[in-house]
C-alpha cells in the first residue's frame, strides 16, 4: 500500500467532525479495504474556526481554493450542506478533475441532473449515498444491488424529527405543540421546523430516490407535499382502534399516469413492515421484481451518517487506484411523466363533526355517492358538543380529485358543522 489517497473536506459540523473520527479510528481496516491509506489534507471551514482545528492537529483553511487547486487532493467531500455555496463548490472541484462526494439532498434532489452532466464530462465520480436515509445503504443498492429488479414503489420514512413526533404523540397522546417543543428541547428538530414538519425534508430525499428507482428524473419541486402540523392526537387515537399508526410517508410508485411521488401523513396497517419503525428511526420499503419486497432500516441523521460519507469516500479511492473514476453517471434514461395528485389513488380516512340527528348518516352517504366515492366503514364516535357527534369514515381506494370534491360537497351541507381531518391510508 505505498499510494495514498488524498481528500479535501468540506465542513468539520456533526458529520464532518465525525467523518474525521471513523477516518481516524478505523484507519487500519480503511486501508486494507481500500487497499490505499486515506488521508485528510485539508479541511475548508470558517475562519474563526481554524485555532480549534490546528490545535488537534488537523489541517484546516477558510479558503477553497487551496483544496481547489491542490494536485495532490483527489477527492473533495462537502459537507457544508445548503445550496450555495455547496452548489458550486462541487461544481468547481469537478472542473478541476476532483471526485466528489456529499451529503447534500437539496443540491442533488434540485440540481442532479447538472451535477451528473458534469460529473461525466470530466469522468469523475459523484456519490451521494448519505444524502438520503443518513447511515442506511439504499442508494447504492438501488443503482446495484436492486439493478435487476423492475421497481415499482418505494415507501420510506425519511425525517427522524417527524417520525420522532409521531411516535411520542402516540406514546404519550400529547398533542404537536408540544412535541414539537420537546423535539426541540433534544436537539431533533430546528428553532425554525418548517423543513421537516411541512414535509420539504422528506420530499427532497423521495425526488432522489425516485429518480434511481424508476431511472428518471424526479426534481424536488415535482414532489407533492403535506406535513403533519394538522395531525391531532384524536387522529392518532383512532389510527389506532382501526388497527393502523400515523406516519409521514414519503412515497414513490410506478403508475400507468405517470410516477405518483409525493410526501403526506398516512394511516399505515400495523401489519406494515414500516409501522414499528420509531423514534428518529428512518426506514425504506422497496418492492419490485423479483426481489418482492425488501426494507432498509437505521439511523438516518447525525453522526452515524458518517459510515455512508466514508463508504463513498472508499469507492472511489478503489477505482482511483484501477484507473476507472466515472462508473457511477446518472441512470435517468428515461422521462416519464409525473402522475397528477389529483389522479393519484387512496383510500381515505375523514373525521367529521356533524349534527346529532335522524337521517345525517343517509345524507352524508348519499353526498359520498354522488362524487363516486365508495364508503368502506362509517363508525359514530363520541358525542363532542350539545347536538353533535364525530364521525369518521374509511373510504375504498378513489381518485384524489374525488376527495377533493367530497370535502366540497359535504362542507356545503347544513348537517356538517366542521370536517376536522383527512388523510391517506396505506
């Protein structure tokens, strides 16, 4: 092993101090599975951050171009995240011939496909196996492992921060506020939340793993969203007597209209390989053939995303020392449509306050009927107010457009005082 393989680090935060650790403890198995020794030559941080840095021993510049347009620097590994200045700096390294590697979901779920073009132009390798599910191995199984399958769904829970909220909604029947203050408190989720909890995160990683599942390119804004701020703990409850859990599901599926991809609350049957996945936990279901089903489960943030980071790092060294960087182009040969949400098929759960009165079950199913939405189960709950009950209501599978105008339908009826939630069930 008389090469060593040199590497420009962009960003030493959570992942990237942890990127220095695993490079650092398990140097010795590194290098025997490389078959080279790699080594940090420099690493791009803020300048008041650079005494810290200095005096563990490590190098360290606020200026880039210094790894920019160092020979000896093969592969650069951003991990400042954000889109600029990320964007170009990966774009730059490239320029100069440098392989890459990152952890970025916005820059690849946005601007994959210009990334890849470059990335073949200058037959480099760009891997991003971190940008999506943190430690979990999915996107190299997809380009690899799975290559043989036709896939047809994949379904993941990809936000440690609202799966972490579910999860002690359910367990605790406390209500978002203050889960939401609670996730906080430990560090799972922003001062500014909004990235997760209105599904942005989660609609950035399913754009990706779309595009590798069905070999086309699926762009962030294609992505249809819904959050969970109006998931209430009498939601959850009633998940639960029907026999499912409330998740945000990121979803991609193979239809006849087009690619269905799309990001929503969901109740889940409790006999689905996802619903025990807990806490800030992430998880992707796969289903295709041959292989039928498959599932992909760990930690999908912090410093465990380090593993991914330096398995990535480890490829490309092996086929820089073979000579043969760029195997890794875009695989988005096709250009399928995207499936309209208002094409997109589900069944649905609906909680309504209506009227406590003869014949309002009689009018409420007649108004479903006549937007030809097919009822599976109507249950009266609990009476909530003097003259009015809760009624929820599972549907069959129907258009989404059909819903659409449901919910029209039934907020004109004077029996209907108020239609609290809808959501989606898997």
């Amino acid at each position: 092993m008389d090469n060593v393989i040199k590497i420009g680090l962009l960003g030493a935060g959570t992942i990237g101090g942890s990127v220095i650790e695993v490079l650092k403890n398990n140097q010795d198995i590194i290098a025997k599975r490389a078959n080279t020794e790699i080594q940090i030559k420099n690493i791009l941080v803020l300048p008041h951050e650079i005494p810290k840095l200095q005096e563990a021993g490590l190098p360290a510049t606020s200026n880039y171009d210094e790894i920019l347009n160092d020979p000896e620097i093969k592969i650069v590994v951003e991990l400042i995240g954000g889109i600029k200045p990320a964007k170009d700096f990966i774009l730059k390294a490239m320029a100069h011939g440098k392989n890459v590697v990152t952890a970025n979901k916005d820059v690849v779920a946005q601007f994959g496909y210009e990334l890849f073009d470059a990335a073949e132009k200058y037959q480099i390798d760009f891997l991003f196996e971190a940008a999506v599910g943190g430690a979990i191995p999915i996107i190299m199984p997809l380009k690899r492992s799975l290559t043989a399958n036709k896939i047809t769904e994949v379904l993941g829970i990809v936000n440690g921060t609202t799966n972490y909220m579910l999860t002690k909604m359910s367990d605790s029947g406390a209500d978002y506020d203050t889960v939401l203050k609670e996730a906080q408190a430990h560090g799972y989720a922003e001062a500014n939340p909004a990235a997760d909890v209105e599904g942005k995160d989660a609609a950035r990683k399913i754009a990706i793993l779309a595009s590798i599942a069905f070999n086309s390119r699926v762009k962030f804004e294609d992505v249809t969203m819904e959050g969970i701020t109006k998931i209430t703990p009498e939601d959850i409850s009633y998940a639960a007597e029907l026999g499912y859990v409330v998740k945000l599901l990121a979803v991609a599926r193979d239809t006849e209209l087009g690619i269905d991809v799309r990001v929503n609350p969901v109740f889940l049957s409790k006999a689905h390989p996802l619903a025990a996945v807990s806490g800030v936990l992430n998880a992707i279901f796969v289903r295709g053939y041959p292989i039928e089903e498959a599932m992909f489960f760990g930690p999908g943030a912090g410093k465990p995303t380090a593993s991914a980071v330096v398995s990535d790092i480890i490829e490309i060294a092996r086929g820089i020392l073979r000579g043969a960087t760029g195997r890794f182009g875009c695989t988005c040969y096709h250009q399928f449509p995207i499936c309209p949400v208002e094409e997109t098929v589900s069944s649905y759960y609906i909680r309504l306050l209506v009227d406590d009165k003869p014949g309002v079950l009689g009018k409420i199913a007649t108004t479903f009927g006549n937007v030809d939405v097919s009822l599976k189960s109507v249950v009266q709950t609990r009476t909530e107010l003097e003259d009015h009950v809760e009624i929820v209501v599972i549907t069959h599978e129907v258009k989404h457009k059909n819903i659409v105008e449901a919910q029209a339908a039934l907020s004109a009826l004077s029996v209907v005082d108020k239609i609290f939630n809808v959501i989606r069930v898997e």
